[in-house]
C-alpha cells in the first residue's frame, strides 16, 4: 500500500492519430458550376450569333444594292416618260393655241356676217315697202277702163307676200349670231388659258422636278437599309470578336 503511494505517476503513452478521413461528398449539397464550360459556351454562342449577323447584314447588302438598281431602272422609264408627258402637253398647248386663235378669227367673221345679215333684214323690209307700192300704182293704172298692168300688180304682190316675214327670220339669225359671237370669245379665252397652263405644266415637267423627288425617294430609302444593315452588322461583329477572344483565352489556359 505504501509502495502504491509512494510511486511516482508516469503518463500513459499517447496512442497513435488516427488518419485524417476527407469527409464524404453530400449527395443533396449543390456543386460549384464549371466556369470554363460556361465560357465555352458562351463564346460558341457569341461566334454563332456573329455568324448570322454577318449573313444577315450581307443579304441587307445585297437587298441594298437591288433595290438601288430597281431605282435607277424606274427612275429612267419615269424619265422617259416624263420628256414624253412634257412634248405631249406642248402639243396640246399648241392645238389649244390654234383653237383659240381660230375661234377668236371666227368671231370677227360672225360679227361681220351680224352686220351683214342685220342690213340684209332692213333690205328686205325696204324691197318689201317698195314691192307693194309698185303693186299699188300699176293697179291705178287704167285704160279706157281697162288695167293692162294688173297681171303685172299681181306679180309684183306676190313676191312682196313670199318675202314678208323674211325680215323677221334674218334679225334672229343676226341675233343667234352675236349669241354665238359672245360664246366663241369665252370659248377662245378660255382655250388660250389652258393653252397657256399646259405649258407652264410642261415646263415644269422639263425642270427635273419629278427626278428630284425621285432622287429624294430613293437616297431615304438607301438610308434606311444602310443603317438596318449597319445595326445588324455592328452587333455581330462585335460578338463574333468577343467569342473568338473567349475561346482563344480558353484554349491558352
């Protein structure tokens, strides 16, 4: 007993460490996402994308230029058409011009014809005055009781009845013709100034101002498919050079 009491303590030896075991993977735990796959991806995609897009803009440019060459096509056939359009209004012009001037002549006539017919009227009313008192004075005519000259008078009466009313007749034909004469030099305005229009309309039409707006057309037109073309083009360019330089750093690491 004493012995146990009195004996110094000594320490157990250490036992052994036990090896580190790594612990075991969580099946439910979620993984770290594989960034170099995404990358790679990511730059395929972008090279895609930029492969279209070029494609795209270069059937832009293509449409650009047929488009342009329709243009010009059509703005030719307008031109021509249009130099045709402007020698076929001088044409009318001119008839036009002719026109009037014929009817304005024609106007003098009527008014001369006007005179003519209204002192034709008062003729006749004269002759007619003149015919029956001829009449009158070879029936007074008698000879032991005998008129020699009355088949005579009675001739003379006859033509005096065939021209009676005469007179009236050609007054309303010299009025119908100052009617006409009034309406002939509004006719002969009137054509002179359309004569006059389609001129300064073909003169117009000789001014290129029809190519003009043509030209206006087509350069909004060209516009508009450049800068579809640019913004198709631009954006595939760009992601073209992104996925190259995504995949060029990737393939290095």
């Amino acid at each position: 007993m004493t012995d146990d009491l009195t004996r110094s303590f000594d320490q157990p030896p250490a036992s052994p460490a036990a090896p580190a075991v790594p612990p075991a993977p969580d099946p439910g735990g979620s993984r770290a996402p594989d960034l170099r796959t995404g990358l790679g991806r990511l730059s395929r995609g972008l090279i895609i994308y930029g492969i279209v897009g070029l494609i795209v803009a270069c059937l832009g440019l293509a449409a650009l230029a047929f488009v342009n060459s329709r243009i010009d096509a059509a703005a030719e056939r307008v031109e021509a058409s249009v130099d045709q359009l402007a020698t076929t209004l001088d044409r009318t012009a001119t008839a036009l011009h002719d026109a009037s001037t014929t009817a304005q002549t024609f106007t003098v006539t009527i008014d001369r014809t006007e005179e003519s017919v209204s002192a034709a009227a008062d003729t006749i009313i004269g002759v007619r005055t003149s015919l029956e008192s001829l009449e009158g004075v070879l029936r007074t005519v008698n000879i032991l009781g005998l008129t020699p000259l009355g088949p005579a008078s009675d001739a003379v009466g006859t033509i005096a009845d065939a021209i009676e009313g005469l007179d009236s007749r050609l007054t309303g034909i010299a009025d119908s013709l100052a009617a006409n004469q009034g309406a002939l030099d509004a006719n002969a305005s009137s054509l002179g100034q359309l004569g006059d229009s389609l001129e300064a309309t073909a003169d117009r039409l000789r001014s290129g101002i029809v190519e003009e707006s043509l030209a206006d057309v087509n350069l909004v037109i060209l516009t508009m498919l450049l800068v579809l073309t640019a913004w198709t083009m631009v954006p595939a360019l760009g992601a073209l050079a992104l996925g190259w330089w995504l995949r060029r750093n990737l393939g290095r690491r």
